[in-house]
C-alpha cells in the first residue's frame, strides 16, 4: 500500500469499484497501530483497492471528506463514501466493516 496524492486518491475512488483509504500522520502512534491493522485486513478482504495517505501532503482532502482526526478509514463504493471509521477497534471489526460494502 503507496501513498497518494490528492489527484491519484479522486481519480482512484471513481474508477474503482471499492476503495478503501486509510489516512493518517507518521507522528501518531495510534495510526502505526491502525497501518498494521489495515495491511492485515488487506491480506483477509482482497475486492477492495487499498491506498494511504499522509494527511500533512494532502490537506486539501481533509476539507473535502471532513476529517476531524486520525487515524481515520473511508469506505467508497463505486465513487460514493459509506463509511468514516475513526476508531479501529480490532481487525475482525475491520474486516467486518469492509464486508458490509
């Protein structure tokens, strides 16, 4: 999983049937932990396009999708977001999560 930039993460999102992008801060702790949930989710759900993105290069996305905080996890299907997870309890909720897209 690469980091984006804003252009490949709006592009991506309405070409792909379900993406999942996962955004976050490399000072935040709690966002190493949510990293390593995500790859392993990634591992379990394969039908979703998976991409990261370092909020402090992408600030204009922050706007766009309202994000108050990370690390943070938005769902979209075919260009649509269902889905704003802020806390990453665990990874069967996670995977959980992903399944009902």
């Amino acid at each position: 999983m690469n980091d984006w930039t804003e252009e490949a993460i709006l592009d991506r999102i309405q070409k792909e049937d379900k993406v999942a992008l996962y955004f976050y801060t490399p000072l935040c702790g709690t966002c190493q932990v949510a990293g390593k949930m995500i790859e392993i989710t990634e591992a379990i759900i394969k039908d979703f396009h998976y991409a990261k993105a370092n909020l402090n290069y992408v600030p204009k996305m922050a706007e766009v999708f309202q994000i108050e905080s990370v690390p943070c996890l938005l769902l979209f299907k075919r260009g649509i977001l269902l889905e704003k997870i802020y806390a990453f309890q665990s990874v069967p909720f996670l995977v959980e999560a992903l399944k009902n897209v």
